[in-house]
C-alpha cells in the first residue's frame, strides 16, 4: 500500500545505501514511467514525485535538480556528453568489446 518512492525509503538503510546512492537519484526521476514504460501522474491515488538529481557525472552542464523526468531527459538529449557514452556503450554492445586506439578512426 505504498508508492514506489515509500517503498524505496527502506534502500536509505546504510546496507543497501553503499549501491543505491550512486542509483536512486537518478531512477527515480523515471518514477513517471510504470514497469510497462507507460506514463502515470499519480500511484496509488497520490501525486507521482518524479524529482531527480544528476550528479558526478563529469559534466556540470546536466548536473543538478530537475523537477520530472521530461526535463531530465530533455537536458540529457542536448547533452554531447550523453551522447559520447550512449555511443561508447552501444558499440561496446554490438562489438561485444571495449573500444581500443585502432577504433579511433
């Protein structure tokens, strides 16, 4: 009978907190999102808090609060920074490697 939020109070216990300091700030601004990926205003008859905070993530032009995921991502989708490790991330997928000096070109 609790929100996801609610429920994810109980990661603040400093066991779980070691991982999901690095985790929560971030996810839960995507709390607008269901576990199908469809969008939601409220969970359980209240308001959805899908606050978010962007941090030690190297570039100070994303870094910071947003009020929802929308202004997140929009900030994000600007972002080259983003871009460049979407893109390394992908080609480390597809390639099934990390990237090395001859991939350069």
């Amino acid at each position: 009978h609790k929100t996801l939020r609610e429920r994810m109070a109980k990661t603040k216990e400093t066991y779980c907190w070691q991982c999901h300091a690095k985790m929560n700030p971030l996810g839960l601004g995507f709390e607008n999102f269901d576990h199908f990926g469809r969008w939601r205003d409220a969970e359980l008859g209240k308001p959805v808090d899908a606050t978010a905070v962007v941090d030690r993530v190297g570039d100070r032009s994303i870094e910071g609060a947003y009020g929802n995921s929308i202004e997140m991502i929009r900030k994000l989708a600007a972002s080259d920074r983003a871009r460049q490790v979407f893109v390394r991330f992908a080609f480390r997928y597809w390639m099934g490697r990390d990237e090395n000096l001859g991939d350069a070109k």
